[in-house]
C-alpha cells in the first residue's frame, strides 16, 4: 500500500518541477485535513439536500486518502469553493480536472464538476445557477453514460454535438478537459484522449458560414423520385374484395321476434380475402438524378469570434448533483493552465493508486461473495431446521389418546 505520505510528496514534486515556469495551478484540492474551511455546501434544497461525506469508501488503495462522498439517496447535492482570485483564461490553455469513483454503482446521477464566476451565491448553489463550464460524467440507467461538456456562451448553455463514453464501473476514473487559445480542444479520461476538435466545429457557438441560398428554387425538370410506380403493372380482377363479410356460421337465435326485434342479420366479420387498396410495385426511377443540391451561399449573419475558449472571470469551482444511489466520491480536483503539469498530476495520484485500487476492490467483492454465501447458507439451516421440527410437531400431535405399554408378545400390560 501506498503511503500517504510518499503520495504528498510525488504530487508536490509533480507541482514544483512542472510549475517552474509559466504555469499557474488555479486550484487544487485533494480533500485533506481541513478541507471543510475551503468548500461550503448549499441548502438551496432545504431537506431535499444531501450532506457530503469524508471518505476513502469500502475499497481504497490507501484508507487515509479520502475524498468528497455523497452519503444520501435520492438527493440533490451542491457545494463550492472560491479560488483565491478569480481569473481569466486568454491567451493561456485551461485545464480542469478531477477523478471520481462510483463505487456503489451509479445507476441515476451525475459525476461533473462545474466552473463558475466568482459571484456566485455558495449557500444557494442550484441546478439553475449560472455557470461557465460544466465537465464530467452523467450516468442514468442503460440510454445515459456520457461525458458532458457544455459552455455558456451569450447566456445560453451549449452541449457538444459529439456523444463521449464515460466509464461506468466502481473503479476511480481521471476526467480532463483541455481548452486552448486556438479554439481547439481535448477530453481526455484516465489520462487518454478520447475526443477533441475545435469548438466552433463541436459545439453551436455561432451562426453557421454558409447557408441554403433562399433566391434558388429545384429545377421545374430534376426528378428527386428515386422509386416510381411501375406503369406496367395491373390490378388483378379479384383484387377489389369487402372488408367485412356476413359470418356464414351464425345462425338466427331462437327467440328472435322479427316483429320486435326487426329483420335478423348475421354479424360481419373480417374478409379473410380482403387485400386492402391496391398499389402498383414500385421500380427504379430510370429519371432519378439525386436529391437536388441546394446552393449554398455565405451567411450574412455569421461573425467570426477568435475567442470562443475566452472566460474573463472564472472564480470558483463546485459540485452541483442529483444521485438516485448514493456513495460516488470525488478528489483529487486540479485547475490550472499547463497540460503537462495536470497530465503528471494525473499520474502521481490516480496513476499510483489505480492498480493498488482495483486489487482491493478485487479482494473487497470476494469478501462479500463469501459473506453472502455464509448467509444464504446459514438461512437454509435455518429453514432445514423449522421444517424439522414442524414435522416432528405434526408426528407428536398424530396419537392424542392415553398411552399403553405393550409386553413383549404385543399384548398390553
């Protein structure tokens, strides 16, 4: 196992060997001792809010390496803390990230992180607080595993036109989002990418280049029919048959009064030669020429913006869920504006940890396996049992007479 200690020290090391330049850590926080003077949790829900933990969890690489817990079902979560000033990301990449472990098996709820501006309210952090950034993995039932990332830009939050996988086991995962200057991007999870792009591209920050030219109509003579209805082809003579036909096997009941009940008519029944309206087969269109391309011109509309990735005011970071299960657990939380520092960031945390991990976790299910086969078990004793002594209750209440003693001929003394 892992010291805690050996751990402190790689990340320090980490942060002064890669910080020797230019790089700025933002933010950093790895939820030890004292961390509650830096994070306030909101009560925006009042009893619908859960309370954070502190905790490793029920499997750990290092049980003194804890993290932010959610501890509540069925609760909605909030808590933030400030940076130490608030900043702005031109001209300088922007990296954020953090890990997370769904060890109970996130069935509904999410994983992200959000970034906000320095002016929001702590105490009444919601679901509909303004944002600037929201980062992380959303999970609910087999339709939603994805990594979200959307962007407010002009007031309005934009989600990526790309679908990211996130990870769904019980294990720590690394989630990083890398914004850079040029308008470009990169997710990465685990320390891999697994998407990036420009933003302009992914995401719907401005009107579109081109257009549909509205002056231009389809030629009166292009023919967009790919199939047509085969002029050869004819409807049989017996097509046309009724829907409905007279039941031949009803009979007229026997007290049925013309004059009272009117003329007796045999109820109608599906035609079983009923084919439906006829129409011919269709073939290719020897015309077809495709659809027609519209003509596409430049958007009047569109303005190019050279900082899309631009924030002016970034000055807290915060936790803003809603969890049907509860139990994931968040650390390890890095803003800065150099790759390398959070990739080695990366590496010295989850990276030291996630095979130490995964063997307790490999040991921790074993663990419950056998515990639970000891109480099925036990329970099947105990049922063995209850039928035993039921059956010898039932023997015992069989004879209720006087009891006889019998001689050794059968005769009774």
């Amino acid at each position: 196992m892992l010291a805690p200690l050996l751990v402190t020290c790689l990340v320090c090391s980490v942060l002064k060997l890669v910080t020797g330049g230019e790089s700025t850590v933002h933010f950093k926080e790895q939820f030890q001792s004292g961390w509650e003077s830096r994070w306030i949790e909101s009560t925006y829900k009042g009893s619908d809010q859960g309370k954070f933990g502190w905790s490793a969890g029920k499997f750990y690489a290092d049980w003194e390496d804890k993290g932010l817990q959610t501890t509540e079902d069925s609760k909605f979560y909030g808590i933030s803390a400030k940076f130490d000033r608030p900043f702005s990301n031109e001209g300088r990449p922007l990296v954020v990230q953090f890990t997370v472990k769904h060890e109970q098996g996130m069935d509904c709820g999410g994983g992200y992180v959000k970034l906000y501006a320095d002016g929001v309210d702590q105490g009444r952090l919601h679901g509909d607080t303004p944002y600037l950034i929201m980062f992380g993995p959303d999970i609910c039932g087999f339709g939603t595993k994805k990594v979200h990332v959307i962007f407010n830009y002009g007031g309005k939050n934009l989600l990526t036109k790309k679908q990211i996988k996130c990870k769904d086991d019980e294990l720590t995962h690394l989630y990083t989002l890398i914004i850079r200057p040029d308008n470009t991007y990169e997710v990465k999870i685990d320390n891999e990418k697994v998407e990036s792009g420009n933003l302009e591209d992914d995401w719907e920050f401005l009107q579109p280049k081109k257009i549909k030219d509205p002056t231009q109509k389809k030629p009166s003579d292009w023919d967009d029919r790919e199939k047509i209805d085969d002029p050869d082809d004819r409807k049989p003579d017996d097509w046309d048959q009724p829907e409905q036909i007279p039941d031949g096997k009803a009979t007229r009941p026997q007290d049925w009064d013309d004059e009272t009940d009117g003329e007796w008519e045999p109820p109608q029944i599906r035609n079983p030669a009923y084919k439906g309206a006829w129409k011919p087969k269709k073939i290719k269109n020897p015309d077809y020429k495709g659809p027609w391309p519209v003509p596409m011109i430049d958007n009047p509309d569109y303005v190019p913006d050279p900082f899309l990735y631009r924030f002016r005011d970034i000055g807290a970071i915060g936790f803003d869920l809603w969890q049907v299960k509860s139990g994931s657990i968040f650390d390890n939380v890095l803003v800065t504006d150099d790759e390398k520092l959070a990739e080695e960031f990366g590496l010295a945390t989850w990276g030291e940890m996630k095979d130490i991990e995964k063997a307790a976790k490999d040991s921790h299910d074993e663990e419950q396996k056998a515990k639970a086969k000891a109480e099925q078990e036990k329970e099947e004793d105990e049922d063995e049992s209850d039928v035993y002594e039921a059956e010898e209750l039932d023997e015992g209440e069989a004879f209720d007479g006087p009891s006889v003693t019998l001689g050794r001929d059968g005769g009774e003394l």
